[in-house]
C-alpha cells in the first residue's frame, strides 16, 4: 500500500494509490507557489525593495507597511516562508512516518486556511485596502490546506482542527499584542539646516539646506512660530497621508508648539516621476495640491479646515464611506473659500504649478539622498534632525523620535547648523 499521506484504506488499491500520488504531487506544488511568492514578498521587505505597482500608497504597499505585516520585527511574509518549508519537508518524509506526516499536514491546512481567511478580512476591514500579491498567496493557501486535508476523513479530523484552530487563535493574538515595530527612520543630513526669523517672516532650510521654505508661501498648520518643526510630504488620495494627518491632529495637545508644513504632491505616474504608480486612486491627486496650494495662497485662514476636509471621508447618498475626495467635490470646497470665480485657472497658474515643482524637486532630493529607504509617502522631515520618517507616520512615537532628534540636533543659537 502506498505510504501517501491519506487514509488510503478507504480507497482501495492501486486506485486509492494513484489518487494519494495525484494528491502529494498537487501538494508538494501548491506549497512551492507557495514559498516562491511569501519568499519573493520577504525578500522585497527584508532588502528593503518594492514590488512593480507597490509604493507606499498603493494597495499592496499600504498592506504591506500596515501594522498588521509583521509580528513585531519578524514579517508574516517569513513566517508563511517557513510553513511552506515545513510543509515541503513533511511530504518528502520517508514511507516510516507516513502516519504523522498525514496528521501534521491536516494541521498546516487548518492553518492555512486560517490564518488566509484572517488576512484576507484584515484586508477588507481594518487596512481597507488589497495586496494582489498576498491574495494570490492567500488563494494558494486556502487551495492548498483543502488538498492536505482531503488527505484524512472527517472522523480523523479531531486532532487537526484541535492543533490548527488555536495555532490561528494564537498567531491572531500576537500580532494584535505585537504589531509590526519596523524603523522607518532612514538617514538624512541636518548640516547646514536653518530656522530663521526676521521682519518679512520665519525662513526655513532642510535636507542640508537644499530645501527652502518661507511660512508665509508654505501652507502650514500651528502656531507659526512654533518651537517644534515638521515637513510633511503628502499626497490628498494617500491612505497613510491621511493616517499620519490624524495622528498629528491627536498629538496636538501633546505638542502645543508644534507646526507642520505641508508639502503636497501626487503619486500619479502623470506627475511624479520619483515615486510614479498607475492608481485609480491618485488620478486627481495632483489637482487636489493645486487646489491646497491655492486657498493657502488666497485664503491662509481657510486652509487648515480645508486640508482638514480634504483627508476626512464623506457619505455618499447611499450612506456609502466615500474618500478620496472627488475632484468636482474639492473645487466646489476651494470656491466656498477662495471664489467659484478663481478656481477655474488653478491648473493653468504659473505659481501654484512652480510650487508643486519646488515640492517635487525636494522630494527627488529626498529620496537621492537616501537611497536605501523603501519610496513612499507620507515623508517627514525637520530642520537639524538627522534622520527623516518615511512611508508611515500614523505611531506617536515616530512624531516623538523626529521631533527629539531635531531638537538635539538644534545649535545652540537656535538658527543655522554649522
């Protein structure tokens, strides 16, 4: 009788054999999909590499940087790399331990198709947002834990789900108490950085001094004189934008000093050549910074509530959570504050479209000066910090850390780095 991992007892004979080979073999491929695309996605985040269509604000890289990618520092992508090995080395066990390699494997599928239908309703509930690279290893996944199972009856099913289920529970449990904790702090230069004021306004230099900034054309929110400094990269239709703008209006209160220049840019390839994705959901990015740029310019005092409006969602008619803005909606917003009259030669204005110029010539000194970082926005930077936050700024310790470094890293005059 072949040694296969099923219950071919129930078979019978050489056609119960064929159907356990027929079963190994579907296994043992399903499980090397498996592995070549959880290793290809552990590969891109433990190298620090992005998959083709995957910046930070796209929908796999939005998975893939949420809270949920990681047990702590160990990616889940490493973890499902190491069940597909196990599950590998199980099938070529030898014919002695066919009996526990039948029962161990019905556990895997348990898991399998667990721990797949738990990201999958990660992905369509708390992130809001769809990896197609993971839902390819989920489907997988789920396939393969149906084939391991069909392996056994379903009176032999006891143990399995016994083991299964509450290794699932258990994985569930570790990532709520231990969330993804990587560092997306990357290095940057604070010399020659400044943070100076005079009679016409407060003057600022970042990136070295490569970037320089006026209060009075860069639309910010806080006091103006602020003793706490970010620069924010930002895109009006980026989930973790918006993530990063409510954690800042949380932590106000905790920093009442705090200022926050806004730069904002699109992450549609048709604008943006240093990080370019092919989005529905960037389509009208760019005209959404037009259009903030704009009311900054005409209407400073309106801006902070439109920038607000900006990020917040709105109800369709059928009670429908709709965000991003649409652009219809948005220029209707920006008439309220600046004149309907106004809106109509935003796209067409020579300052606002040098502006959005100034905004993404920085970014491209961003990212040249920090090339081993993952591109994505949201981007914070400081005046005298040495490091820069990419990617994701939505933790209040990642606020804490920009603005403690900035602060030791401020001269003692309090103006120009040397």
């Amino acid at each position: 009788m072949s040694d296969a991992e099923t219950d071919t007892e129930t078979q019978g004979g050489a056609a119960g054999d064929r159907l356990a080979d027929a079963r190994r073999w579907a296994a043992m491929t399903l499980a090397f999909v498996g592995l070549c695309i959880s290793g290809y996605l552990a590969w891109l985040t433990l190298t620090g590499r992005v998959a083709p269509g995957c910046g930070s604000g796209a929908g796999c890289g939005q998975v893939l940087s949420s809270r949920w990618s990681a047990i702590g520092p160990v990616p889940v992508s490493v973890l499902a790399s190491a069940g597909y090995v196990a599950i590998l080395a199980l099938l070529a066990m030898q014919p002695g331990a066919a009996a526990f390699r039948r029962v161990a494997l019905a556990v895997m599928g348990v898991a399998l198709i667990g721990a797949a239908a738990w990201y999958i309703a990660l992905q369509a509930t708390l992130i809001g947002a769809w990896c197609p690279y993971c839902l390819a290893g989920h489907g997988v996944g789920i396939v393969l834990g149906g084939v391991l199972l069909s392996a056994l009856s379903w009176n032999k099913m006891t143990v399995p789900f016994g083991l299964g289920v509450p290794a699932v529970l258990l994985l569930i449990g570790l990532q709520v108490m231990f969330p993804a904790s990587q560092d997306y702090r990357v290095a940057m230069p604070g010399d020659r950085d400044y943070d100076m004021a005079d009679d016409t306004g407060r003057h600022l230099g970042v990136l070295g001094g490569r970037l320089e900034l006026d209060a009075a054309d860069t639309p910010h929110t806080g006091p103006t004189d602020g003793e706490d400094v970010v620069v924010l990269f930002l895109d009006y239709a980026c989930p973790h934008c918006r993530e990063a703008h409510e954690m800042i209006d949380k932590e106000r209160g905790k920093h009442p000093g705090l200022v926050v220049f806004a730069l904002p840019l699109s992450l549609h390839e048709t604008h943006n050549p240093h990080i370019a994705l092919d989005n529905a959901r960037f389509e009208h990015s760019y005209e959404l910074a037009l259009l903030s740029m704009a009311v900054w310019r005409d209407a400073p005092e309106e801006w902070p509530e439109f920038d607000g409006w900006l990020f917040r969602g709105s109800e369709s008619l059928d009670g429908e959570y709709m965000w991003p803005r649409n652009l219809a909606a948005a220029e209707h917003r920006a008439g309220v504050s600046i004149g309907h009259d106004r809106v109509t030669g935003i796209y067409d204005d020579a300052e606002l479209i040098a502006q959005y110029q100034r905004n993404l010539d920085a970014l491209g000194d961003v990212l040249t000066l920090s090339p081993g970082a993952i591109p994505g926005l949201p981007i914070a930077v400081a005046p005298f910090a040495s490091g820069a936050i990419y990617g994701r700024f939505d933790e209040p310790n990642l606020l804490d850390a920009i603005l403690d470094d900035a602060r030791h890293g401020r001269p003692q005059d309090g103006s120009q780095s040397d």
